[in-house]
C-alpha cells in the first residue's frame, strides 16, 4: 500500500493556518480538476468499456456478435430515421 496522498486529500498534521488553507485550495482546486476534465474521464470510461466487452467476448463470443449486430442494427436505424425526417 502505498502513503503517497492523492491529490484531492488533505494531509493531517499541519500546524501553520496559512500552509493548511494552501493545502485546502490545492485539494479543493485538483477535485475541481478532477471532476471537470471531461474528456480525460471520456478516455477513462471508455478504456474501462473496451477492457469489459473484450473480455465479455472471450467468455461469451456467440453473444459478443450477437450484441455487435444488435448495436449495428440500432445504429443503422437511427441513421435511416434521421435521413429520412431530413430528406422530408
């Protein structure tokens, strides 16, 4: 385990109000970070999806291609929907 603080923690112990309010802004200011970087949480997400369905595939490959022809099919309707209420 490792006693390295990430870096939206507080560390305990500091005396000094002035070092202890910059350790407070410094927190708060990564959690802000850290919440608002959308697409850095769109990559993470996203990773995290390819890693569950790859491995889904491998558990289960016959529903892997069922799910891939689903998505296909669902993708392909909501196109042909669109260029048909655009070409009206």
């Amino acid at each position: 385990m490792s006693s390295e603080l990430p870096d939206t923690a507080v560390p305990l112990g500091i005396a000094d109000p002035v070092q202890k309010a910059r350790a407070e802004l410094k927190a708060a200011l990564a959690a802000i970070e850290h919440k608002a970087n959308l697409p850095k949480r769109a990559v993470i997400a996203t990773d995290r999806a390819s890693r569950e369905a790859r491995a889904y595939a491998r558990r289960n490959p016959t529903g892997a291609a069922a799910a891939a022809v689903g998505v296909a099919v669902a993708v392909g309707a909501v196109v042909w929907g669109v260029a048909r209420l655009i070409a009206r």
